[in-house]
C-alpha cells in the first residue's frame, strides 16, 4: 500500500492494532499495550468483552436493520434501561454524538418557538465541544476547529464555563430570546474542565426560574465515566435533555438524546428522523454494556481506582516541576503541564506500551476502561510520572 486514499484530517501515531482484550491491546508485531484512552472514551467495559462479542454475533444472525418504518424491540427495551437510570422518559437514537447534539439543538429551538421567541438563542460554554457538525461546531469553542468555514447557524452565545456571573450578565443582555443552555458538566476536549456541583445546582434553578432547557451533554463523561451513570449525577440535579455516544456501544456506533417527556413530545411524527439511527444492532449492543457495568459493578470500579489514580497523580505527578494541575472524576482525568507536550502521547506508547492522549496541546489526558485494576493505576502511574520528569524522550519520535 504505498497511496494514501485518505483526506488528511488526522495524524496517527505510526501504531496499527489488530487484537484487543480487556484492557490491553495488540498492535501489528504483537507488542502489548496498556490502553488508558479506550478510544477516547468508548470501551469502556474494556475490548472484546465476551457479552458484547456475544451480541453482536447473535444480532447479525438474526436481523440487523429494517428501518424505522417497523417498530424496534432492542430500541424500546434501550430507551426503558436508559429512562430508568436518567430520569429522562424519552429517547430519540442516532448514529453518533454531534448527530445528538443536533437534535438536542432541534429540541432547543422547537422549545423557544412554543414560548413564542422567533429566534431563540442556545447559551453555550467557552471551551466546549460538542461535534463536527456545522450546528455543533457553532456550539463548541475553537477556531482551531471552524477554521476556514465561513459563518455559522448564529443561535449560540458564549459564556464562560461554570461561570455564574457570566450567566446573569448573558440573561441581561439576552434574557429574552434564550431557550436553553447546553453545556458539558466536565468538558473532555478542552483539557478535563470540572463544573462544580454548586455551579450545576445553581444553573438548574436559574434555567427553572427562565423557563429555559438544562441540556447537558454527557457524550465522554456519561456511561459510568465518572462512578455515576452520569457526571450530573454527583450534584443530584436532573437535566432537561441529555446526549450521550461513545461508551453507549462500547466500539459499535450509536448516540442519543434523552429528554423529559414534556420536551421530547415537541418532535412529531416526520418531525426528525435517521435511516440507521437505533437499529437493533447497535440498541442490543447498548443493553449489553448497560448490563455489563451493572453485573461487574464497573461504577464502584471507576469510583474506587479513579480515586486512586488521582490520588497516585497527585503525589507522583502533581509535585513535579511544569505540572500546572491535576483534575478530574471517576476515570476521566487531566494532567495539565506548563508547555506543548503532544509527543508524549509516542513517548508513553514507545517507551511505556501505555496509551495516553493529548489534548488543547498540553493536558494529558486518561480515559481508561472501567474496568481498570490497581496494579493498571500504579502502572499508569508510575509511567506519566517517568515521562513527565525525562524532560526529552529515549526516543527521537516520528515525524
Ligand atoms: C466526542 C464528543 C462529541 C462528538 O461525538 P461524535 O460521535 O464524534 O460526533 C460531542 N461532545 C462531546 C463532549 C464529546 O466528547
């Protein structure tokens, strides 16, 4: 294979896997690896799990689409598992997490109009990111990201994360056009950014007090990320709207948006829709990984050795010199240094068989699976705080 048939979006490590199991991977001679990222926050009941293998074999067997035309059983049987654990008592399912935020945007605006606002507006936090899309994009932060695009649906207006100043000084100016205010409760991409519990209670009751929809998306922190089934969890508060992806299908693609029944009875018939969105593959493999971390008790895992693996950062890491801080809950953690450090993603994969990921340039960041064990946290460890200290790497790096 010598052309490259691929639009140059990304720029992967020179690694190619081709086995995983549990918590380690196999790349293409064979080299074992420790994966702390589980594809950025997607397997987290680790690769390979038998249950999941399982279903995916008997569900290709029997059916794997009809389309929406029929009614879905694993659709119903998904929505039900996920109401239960939410509170949310509707789901629509889509293919991926910027596709559930565009419907939770949709769901935003129907909102706005039946309280009579011809053009409602979205709050949304600097620093976030919520997909690719052009709508998603127009809700996320980042030039970096909508360079060259020109202009964006215009119905967001940037605040400052967990900042509640920001928040009456934006229900000031535009008090009366907004509907919603749509915000990670830890923001994954920007660097593992945590929004206190006092700060989501006090947003709850102001979005109360407005008439406006709490929508959180909980895409990377959701799905036993954090010890909870959902970030928002830890501050007993409840959302309006809820978007989930990644760990839903632990590798098999699906997303969705969740929503009071008040809030998803604005969609009608023909008022939304997907051709692969909830096939009965991807909501059979969705009630395996919901029964998997309730069977293993992955929660009180993620709980537990996050709380060690923080800990072990605190005192292993945090005291070294460039380190600005550590941060995070549960299994989704950062470790912000004081400079660009992208190639320690190679260094901790060539030197340390460990996979780690970078993210805004210089916070590393951790998304093991759930499943993660003690002697895996001291490995992790003890490997972050061995690369943060060697100022350059035994090895030289690819270009
Ligand atoms: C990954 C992610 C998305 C986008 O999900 P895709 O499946 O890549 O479209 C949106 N929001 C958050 C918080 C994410 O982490």
């Amino acid at each position: 294979m010598s052309a490259n048939h691929l639009m140059p979006t990304y720029q992967p490590l020179p690694l190619t896997f081709t086995r995983g199991l549990g918590t380690r991977l196999w790349d293409d001679s064979g080299r074992e690896y420790l994966d702390a990222l589980a594809g950025v926050a997607v397997t987290n009941v680790g690769h390979s799990h038998p249950d999941v293998v399982a279903a995916i074999a008997e569900q290709a067997g029997l059916l794997l689409h009809t389309s929406n035309l029929y009614a879905i059983d694993w659709q119903q049987r998904l929505g039900a598992k996920l109401a239960e654990k939410s509170g949310l008592a509707l789901a629509f399912f889509n293919n991926s997490g910027a596709e559930a935020n565009e419907t939770a945007l949709k769901l935003a605006r129907l909102h706005g109009h039946a309280r009579g606002i011809a053009r409602p507006l979205v709050v949304v936090m600097n620093n976030a990111f919520h997909g690719r899309t052009l709508a998603t994009l127009a809700a996320s932060d980042g030039a970096h990201l909508s360079a060259g695009l020109g202009q964006l649906p215009g119905d967001c207006v940037k605040i400052p994360f967990a900042d509640l100043d920001a928040l009456a000084s934006v229900t000031q100016a535009f008090g009366q056009r907004i509907a919603a205010v749509l915000l990670e409760p830890i923001q994954g991409e920007s660097g593992v950014h945590v929004a206190s519990a006092a700060y989501l209670r006090a947003l709850r009751e102001h979005c109360d007090n407005h008439g406006w929809l709490l929508m959180l998306d909980e895409i990377q922190s959701g799905i036993g990320r954090t010890g909870q089934w959902f970030a928002y969890q830890h501050a007993g508060i409840q959302p309006d709207v809820l978007t989930l992806a990644k760990a839903l299908g632990n590798g098999i693609p699906i997303g969705a948006c969740l929503a009071s029944a008040a809030v998803g009875r604005l969609f009608t018939p023909g008022s939304h829709g997907s051709t692969f969105g909830g096939n009965p593959l991807a909501c059979r493999v969705g009630c395996t990984v919901l029964d998997i971390i309730e069977r293993e008790g992955l929660l009180d895992n993620a709980a537990r050795q996050g709380q060690a693996l923080l800990e072990c950062l605190r005192s292993e890491v945090g005291i070294l010199p460039g380190v600005k801080a550590v941060r995070g809950v549960g299994l989704m953690i950062g470790v912000e240094l004081d400079r660009p450090c992208r190639e320690l993603m190679q260094r901790a994969a060539q030197e340390h068989a460990l996979l780690i990921n970078v993210t805004r340039g210089t916070t590393l960041r951790l998304l093991p699976p759930l499943t993660l064990s003690a002697a895996e946290v001291e490995r992790i460890a003890d490997a972050l705080s061995a690369l943060v200290r060697a100022p350059q790497g035994l090895c030289t790096g690819a270009s």
